[in-house]
C-alpha cells in the first residue's frame, strides 16, 4: 500500500470522505487522492515521493509558481510581527490601493478571507442597495456555497432555482434565477418580464467551474446594457479570471465595467484573501457606513496580505502576461496536435494563463454542451497523465491552470506524457 493509500485511509476516519474540499476526493476520476508534501515551481511532490507537473496551481493562486522566493521572504518577515491582529493595518490599505488601481471599476473594495464569503456578502450588499431581491445566475457557473448560489435551473424560463445541495431551504433558492450561459436571448426576455425586480446578475466572464467557457461579447454587452436600463447590478466573479486572464481580469479584455468585481486566489497569493469592491456609491451601504452588515475576524490578515501584495507585485512585471500567454498557448496547442495525431475527439482552449481541455470535437459554449463532453475518456486520460507524472485537475468540469514557472521544458514533458496517454486510450 502507497503512503497515499495509508494517508486516505486515516484521513477518512477524522475528515468526511477524507477531504477538506469535495474536488480533492477523486470521486469524479475514481482512485486515491494524492498527499501532497512540498512544491516548487511548476512542480509538486506526493507522499511516495513522486513529482508532479501541476496545473492546478492550488485551484490558480500559483501564478508565480509555488514557494516563491520573494512570496515566501514576505510571508516569513510578516509573521515576524504578528500573525493576527483583529485591528487594521497598513498592509490592508496597501492592498486595497492596489487592487483599486489595477481594476479600475473597482472604487472601493473590502477585503474578506476566501471566494464564498465575498460573492456572497457582495450578493448582500447588491440586494441591500437596490432594494430587490431577486438574482440572476448562469448554469454551471459556481459562485460559492452560500445556499442562494446552490441552486440549479428550474423547470421553465421564468421558474426560480431549486437547491443543489441538501440542507438548502427553498425558501433560499427561490430568490435565485438560473439562465443560460451564453444565451442573450433568454436575458432579454427575463429582464423584459421582471427587469425591475432584479438585484443582480453575477456571471463568471470566462467561467472555470464547468472547466473553461468564454461568455461571449454578445452576452456580456446585453447584460452590461440591461442591468444598466433597469437599475441592477452587475456582478463580475473574477474570483479564478482576476488576474489570471489578464492583470485587470476579464472585464480589461472586453472592456466591459461591471458595477461590482469579486476577487480571490492570486490576490491572495496562496494564501486565504478574497475581496469584493465595485462603485464607491454602492459600497457606502456596507457596515460600518451603512446597513448591510459583513465582518470578519481574519479579514486583511496581515501574513496573507503579505503574501498576496507580492503576489500582485511581481505579475505587474513587464511581459509577465504576454510570456504567460505565450506558455499556456504552447500547452494546449501540443495537446490538440497530440489528440488528433492520436485520431481524438478533443479541442482545448485557453486565456491568459487559464486553460480547458474539453473530449468534443468541438468547443462547448454553455452547460449543456460542456456535459455532453466523454467524461470517462477524460478520466481514463487523467489517469494516464497522473501515472505519467502529469497533474491535472481531477474531474472533466474544472479549469487548468499554467505558472510563470511552466517553461517550455515542463510543456515539452507534458505534451509528451500527452502523446504516451492518448496512445493507451486507443491501445
């Protein structure tokens, strides 16, 4: 039995189903879950020792890579000093400062500790200043667990959602709408019927929870002009595309300003920090200024926001974007020529340093297409890569995610390891 055996095992005796978070299980690709020890780089190590080619990127926070030297330098001189302080500090308005500068639509932002709590306290603040409760939400983008965004389409167009998730009263899910993505048609018609009871629409732009989905223009500019028209908010969820797409996220590669942007991940630089901000007339609703409440005893911690200005420091490096772009491109270029010398059905996909890999001939545009992909030839294919010493997210409905440390020698491995996989899917 491996340590990775042993370890899943135990873990399973103190930890439900032996994970902290449902991904991590493998139940979508079957097999025991690797134990991770150490990383570096583009690299990470198991509890056998292996190494791995990641492109998880801890879920996209790894942006530099992992363990940092400068990222790490900061954490250590910021414990130093303290690790919490439930009092404010100079490094919160540091980040605060930056995060404002690098996204213009952002006026003022609060800083929380992780992506739930901020789409869901941005929700709050939305319904609180408009005065409406009713929010519009796409299927298949993932915004958190809060219970109003555990919810799937209902049964007709103009039907609330019903909970995804035991536990989640219906009386929660009802105040949520679950549209279509990419389908700007539906939006019209929604909004034409009950435009004016509408809080927000929140939206993924380039999704990454039903593995990589572009929203195209078209949907985004008729979200952007009807939100406009009737007084609701729109919500940007940049918690995987902020700065990771671009340095000022989705809403800079199509120009589109949303009313109110939820961050996480890099901004956090591995560590817990997320951030919801937007208009400065919409933020003065929040406590202590106004009556929508948030708090949070962690929030702005000072070692996490150490590690997350230097995060944001060093992706502001010249050409950081561009070499990005250029490395994740050269991965899903070497996986497509891989699958179809192979005589697969794939096509991948990629934006800034986020990627898809989809086993469709062609590339999906919403839910519906997306789970119509071969999931079990996803599978078979992730563990082939796994074996080969490859890691890629493990289920056919997340997003991958390439480093500034992925150079062209680990895309070289990998497109190998690829050709080797593809070879014994047919074999």
């Amino acid at each position: 039995m491996s340590n990775n055996d042993t370890l899943f095992a135990r873990a399973q005796k103190s930890t439900p189903g032996g994970v902290n978070s449902p991904v991590r299980a493998f139940r979508s690709v079957g097999g025991t879950p690797r134990f991770i020890t150490r990383a570096a780089g583009p690299h990470f190590w198991d509890a056998d020792g292996k190494r791995y080619i990641d492109y998880i990127g801890s879920w996209g926070p790894a942006i530099v890579g992992h363990a940092h030297p400068d990222v790490v330098q900061a954490v250590q001189a910021a414990a130093t000093n303290g690790l919490s302080f439930g009092a404010p500090t100079e490094g919160e308005i540091l980040m605060a400062e930056e995060i404002c500068k690098l996204v213009p639509s952002i006026e003022q932002v609060r800083l929380v500790s992780s992506g739930t709590e901020a789409a869901m306290s941005a929700l709050r603040l939305a319904r609180g200043a408009t005065g409406r409760d009713m929010v519009i939400k796409f299927e298949g983008c993932y915004h958190g667990h809060a219970d109003s965004m555990l919810v799937k389409a209902g049964s007709g167009l103009l039907t609330f959602g019903n909970p995804t998730s035991s536990g989640v009263p219906a009386d929660f899910a009802k105040h949520t709408m679950v549209l279509d993505y990419n389908d700007s048609a539906q939006l019209e018609d929604v909004f034409g019927k009950m435009g004016d009871q509408i809080a927000a629409v929140i939206v993924e732009p380039v999704a990454g929870n039903m593995n990589l989905l572009r929203a195209t223009p078209e949907f985004l500019q008729t979200m952007r002009r009807l939100c406009t028209a009737h007084g609701a908010i729109l919500m940007f969820d940049e918690v995987m595309s902020g700065f990771r797409v671009a340095l000022g996220g989705a809403q800079s590669l199509y120009g589109i300003q949303p009313d109110m942007t939820v961050l996480g991940k890099v901004i956090g630089g591995g560590l817990p920090v997320a951030a919801f901000g937007g208009r400065a007339d919409l933020m003065k609703h929040l406590a202590p200024l106004g009556p929508v409440y948030q708090a949070g005893t962690l929030s702005g911690n000072p070692v996490a926001v150490a590690a997350g200005m230097t995060t944001l420091k060093i992706i502001q490096q010249p050409g950081f974007y561009e070499r990005l772009g250029v490395q994740t491109r050269k991965l899903v270029d070497g996986l497509a020529t891989a699958a179809h010398e192979a005589g697969e059905a794939f096509c991948a996909d990629a934006v800034g340093g986020m990627f898809g890999i989809y086993f469709t001939a062609t590339l999906p545009e919403n839910y519906a297409q997306m789970m119509a992909c071969d999931k079990e030839r996803f599978n078979r294919f992730f563990h082939a890569m796994l074996d080969a010493g490859v890691y890629l997210a493990p289920s056919a409905f997340e997003a991958g995610f390439v480093s500034a440390m992925h150079d062209d020698a680990v895309i070289d491995e990998t497109v190998v390891a690829a050709r080797g996989a593809f070879a014994r899917l047919n074999g």
